[in-house]
C-alpha cells in the first residue's frame, strides 16, 4: 500500500515540475533568461526528486505495472492546469483521463 502512495507523490512531483517549468516560460525573453526565474530551478527540482522516486519504486514493483502508472501525472496536470493556470476541462480531457484511471486499476489487479 505505502509504494502506491509513493506513486502518487511521484507522479504529484512530476506534473508540478511541468507546471514551473511551464510558469518559467511567462516573461521568456531567450533560453538564458531562464536561468533568473526562480520556478525554473524549483521546476528542476521537483522533476529530479520525481525521478529519483521513480528509481527508489523500480526496486520495489514491476516496471510493467510501476511506468504506465506514471500516467496518473496526466490526472494531476489537468487539476494543476485547471486550477492554476486556468484551462479548460473539457469532455474530451474527462474520457481522456478515466481510460487512464481504468488502465490503472486493471494493471494493479
């Protein structure tokens, strides 16, 4: 039960790394610009701490159940996108993301 929850806070990490990595590009100017924004580093960190937690996992589960459970970072990056950067949760997106929750639940069975 606890790797699960470790999945979670993986894919949790992920998808907030796109999102700074992602709010790092507002006020780009050039790729150089990059390196004075603060959430590009955080963006980084996340990204890294996500893939070391990966790494950790891969001892502990399948690589054929833990790598498409890393699709569960799409479910968090519809929440993040919706909330915090304003998209649109569309009925297409919804289809999109409960055929990953049902491939989930099948690979873990």
């Amino acid at each position: 039960m606890i790797k699960y929850i470790f999945v979670l806070l993986m894919t949790l990490a992920g998808s907030l790394g796109a999102f700074f990595f992602k709010k790092s590009t507002s006020d780009l100017t050039n790729v150089f610009s990059l390196l004075r924004v603060p959430s590009f580093y955080l963006g980084g960190v996340l990204y890294c701490l996500a893939a070391l937690m990966n790494v950790v996992l891969l001892r502990y589960m399948d690589y054929t159940i833990l790598y498409p459970m890393g699709a569960i970072a799409y479910i968090w990056s519809l929440i993040i996108s919706n909330r915090f950067l304003g998209e649109k949760i569309t009925k297409k997106k919804v289809l999109g993301i409960a055929l990953i929750c049902v491939g989930v639940v099948l690979l873990t069975r």
